[in-house]
C-alpha cells in the first residue's frame, strides 16, 4: 500500500483567528525571479502559508505566482512597504495584493482558468462528487446507473487517450503517462497498468475515488473508471475492449482491480 501524502492545493484558504492576503506577481521567466520576491517577503517577516506557481516553460516569456500570506498582526503600511519593495525587483513585472474581505480566507482570485497539461481542468469536491454518483443510484437503480457510468467513462477513456497520444506518441508511453497523471490528478493514491500479453491488460487501483465514495455498496463498484480504463485502451490499442472488475475494496480487497481484455 502506498504512504498517503496529501496535497492541500492552496487554490483557496481557510486558516481560522488569521488574517489572510494573497500576493499575486507576473515574473520575468528567468531563473532567480522568484527568489527575488520570496527574499523581500522573508526580510518584512511575514509567513507565507500557501504558494501557486504557474508553470512556466522555456518559451514563455513571463509567468505568474500567486502566493498566500498571514498577515495577522502586519500593519497596512508595513504590507504597502514590502508590495512596493516587490515591485522594484527587477524580474518582477507586476504585484497586487488580492484581499477577498472575508476573514480567515483568501482565494486565487488572479487566475480565472486552471489548465493543465495545457488542457482546461474542472476541480470537483469530494461532496459534489459523491452527491453526483449517489444520486445516480439511487434515482435509476444499480444496473441503469452501473450502464450511464460505464459508458461514459468509455468516452472519457477515449478522449483522455487521444489527448495523451498526441502528446507521447507511443501507446506504451500513454500508459506510463496515465498512471503518474491518476495519481497526480487525485483518482488514485497509486495506478499501476500491467499488460498480460496481447489481449489483456492489469489494471490496479489504490485508493481508487470511486469505489472509496461508494463505500457501503456490495462490491465490485467501478463502473466510471472501469469504463474509463476500457476506452483508454480501446483508443490506444484498437478493436474493442471490455473491463471487468475482478478485485474491489468494496469486496473487502485491498485494491481496485480491472481486466481490460480485447473483444
Ligand atoms: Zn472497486
């Protein structure tokens, strides 16, 4: 089993009895520019509680950092003094400071798309997600509800691979792609894909979403991803593939499994 190391992305920021800020910077894309910033903000004394930074690669001219500051106790003039110091680095092309006005709180409100990838990224809470695949359940029963999330995670297979094929090429490259990206975009805390000859591929959950929001159902429970994992290799591999859970946590088994076998 893997060690559970969360990532608490600071896209939005509760820290309660705090005062909280946000400092959002556009830098020069050059090495140290960042540095230059975080030095003035560590010589004022102020902590700094969450930090976003853009990606920035070598043929983009600038990037952005918004970086979320506890500024209890800092006097207006004090935070004036060190936004105005950030503003006369020299890599430093911009700097607000973004105040949501509600205590204890600040957001990105800098950023208005998240990509990654290049690509536009939905972020789904925990309780609107649980909230979708429940209500599914229970307003058209196991069978028509297991029927909708398998076929639609065979479209999201599909268009996820398509996506990745354009990007690595190789198919065995899509597959390594996809098991570092499960695990990054939080599906899994790990995926591993084992290809068992020319007709069937392993396919591992730990700690798979889905079957954790499902918990208390009689497992297997992937029907979403399971259809995912089937169109994922449909779109790489060709012909048709069905997916067949063999091992769920639901089932009182320590991990996700699917065979993605070729029709
Ligand atoms: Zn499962």
């Amino acid at each position: 089993m893997s060690r559970i190391r969360p990532l608490n992305l600071p896209l939005s920021i509760y820290f309660p009895n705090k005062r909280l800020v946000s400092l959002a910077v556009e830098l020069k894309n050059v090495p140290g520019a960042l540095m230059e910033d975080l030095a003035v903000i560590h010589r004022f004394g102020i902590n700094i509680v969450g930090l976003l930074s853009n990606t920035a690669t070598a043929n983009s001219p600038t990037t952005s950092v918004v970086i979320h500051l506890d500024v209890s106790g800092v006097e207006e003039e004090k935070l004036q003094e060190m936004l105005e110091e950030i503003r006369r680095q020299e890599k430093t092309l911009s700097a607000h400071i973004l105040d949501a006005g509600i205590h204890s709180f600040t957001a990105d409100q800098y950023h208005n798309r998240i990509l990654s990838l290049n690509a536009r990224v939905v972020l789904m809470s925990e309780a609107s997600l649980k909230g979708l695949l429940h209500s599914l359940y229970t307003t058209f029963g196991d069978a028509a509800a297991a029927a909708f999330l398998y076929h639609m995670g065979m479209g999201g297979g599909h268009a996820i691979a398509r996506y990745e094929k354009q990007l690595f090429k190789d198919p065995r490259v899509c597959i390594r792609a996809i098991e570092h990206n499960a695990v990054a975009f939080g599906y899994a805390h790990r995926l591993t894909i084992r290809e068992v000859g020319a007709t069937m591929f392993e396919v591992i959950f730990e700690g798979l979403f889905e079957c954790e929001y499902l918990a208390g159902k009689k497992g297997p429970t992937s029907n979403w991803i399971r259809g995912m994992a089937a169109g994922f290799i449909e779109e790489l591999f060709g012909g048709k593939w069905s997916a067949t859970e063999v091992k769920c946590v639901n089932a009182g088994d320590g991990v996700c499994m699917f065979r993605v076998v070729r029709q």
